[in-house]
C-alpha cells in the first residue's frame, strides 16, 4: 500500500506523468525505461514502482489525461447556447483536436500492448475518460444536430472515432519519412490536423 497523504501520492504520480511526457517529446516508445523516467523525478526509481507497475501503465495515465484535456475542450463546445450548423460544428471538433497532437500520438500507437501490460483498475479508469469522450461527441451532436436519427449519431461515432487513430501519422512526417515518398514516387499531400479532421467530419455531417 502506498504511504503519504493523498496530496502527495496524486503529486508524484503527476510527476512521474510529466517525466514521461518530457521523455516523449523526443524519444519513442519503446525507446523510453523506467530507468529513464526516475531520472528526470525528484525520487529514486525503485519509488515509481508504488505506483505504477509497468511503464505501459504510466504511458496509459498519460493517454488518460489526454482524454481529460480534449474532454474539458469537448465540454466547451457544449456549453455554446448558440446554435450551430453543422459546418460549425464540424470546425469546433477539428479545432479541439488540433490542440491534441500527443493524444493523437498516442492513438497511433500500439495500444494493443499497453492495455494488455496494465492493472484492470488502471485499465478501467482510462476507459472512463475514453468513453467520456464518446459521450461528450454524443451529446454535441444531439445538441447542435438534433434532426440526426439514433442510427445516423452511432455510425459517425463508430467511424470518427476509429478515423482518430490514423491521423497522427497523416499529419506528422519526419524529413526521413518524407524523403521516402519522394524516393518511392508516392503522390501524397501532407496536410494538418484541422485540415483531415474537418474533411473527415464534414462528410460525417453530410455539411460539404
């Protein structure tokens, strides 16, 4: 059992948190350790293990508070009294995710792998803000699209929400990565978050 006062254990895995982002800046995946991590805390490493297992478990509280983020951007939207077209609101869900490189990021990721590597609570309360953020979309499109049938709101949910997972890696390419496609003659147009985002949810919406 982990010992201290509530402050300090949501404190330190915060930092543990914010090492690991640190890291993810400019290291991948795979490139990153435990060993790496308690390097760049205030505690010794052997620590981290109170409260995290594994590192796919710190990368997963690391994907849970990106969930958090784009749902307090999310709830912005809702709370907008103004009605929206659907052009409109098309743009404010582009908008929310273009502040959301690394939980784009991380989506790209082998997530697979890091669900399986964690604690079933840990696991759970990632799923909350994961599902949070479905009913957030949910709710945006019952608001500001209340002529859409049950059925219409479900497909764009099932469709957008697997979209998400593909556009890190359409929308940030390494000058290596680049030069590939140069070198394979592969016709390709780089564009930005907002950009494929807004394509994607304004066909979803049927607003071109």
């Amino acid at each position: 059992m982990i010992k201290g006062t509530p402050e300090l254990i949501a404190g330190r895995r915060e930092e543990i948190i914010n090492a690991c982002e640190q890291l993810y800046q400019s290291m991948s995946f795979r490139d990153i350790t435990i060993k790496e991590i308690g390097n760049i805390t205030s505690f010794s490493r052997p620590t981290i293990y109170n409260y995290f297992e594994t590192k796919e478990e710190i990368f997963l509280a690391l994907f849970e508070r990106e969930y958090d983020r784009w749902n307090a951007d999310l709830q912005l939207i809702l709370q907008n009294d103004e009605p929206l077209i659907r052009k409109q609101v098309a743009e404010k869900i582009a908008l929310s995710l273009q502040n959301r490189e690394q939980l784009l990021k991380l989506l790209s990721m082998n997530n697979y792998d890091m669900e399986a590597n964690s604690r079933e609570e840990l696991l759970t309360s990632f799923k909350k803000s994961y599902g949070e953020s479905m009913k957030n979309v949910r709710r945006i499109l019952e608001k500001f699209c209340p002529e859409m049938r049950a059925d219409e709101v479900n497909h764009f949910i099932y469709v957008f929400f697997p979209f998400m997972f593909g556009i890190y890696p359409y929308t940030s390419v390494t000058d290596k990565q680049r030069e590939a496609m140069k070198n394979a003659d592969v016709d390709f147009t780089y564009q930005s978050i907002y950009d494929i985002t807004y394509s994607c949810l304004t066909r979803l919406l049927n607003a071109e």
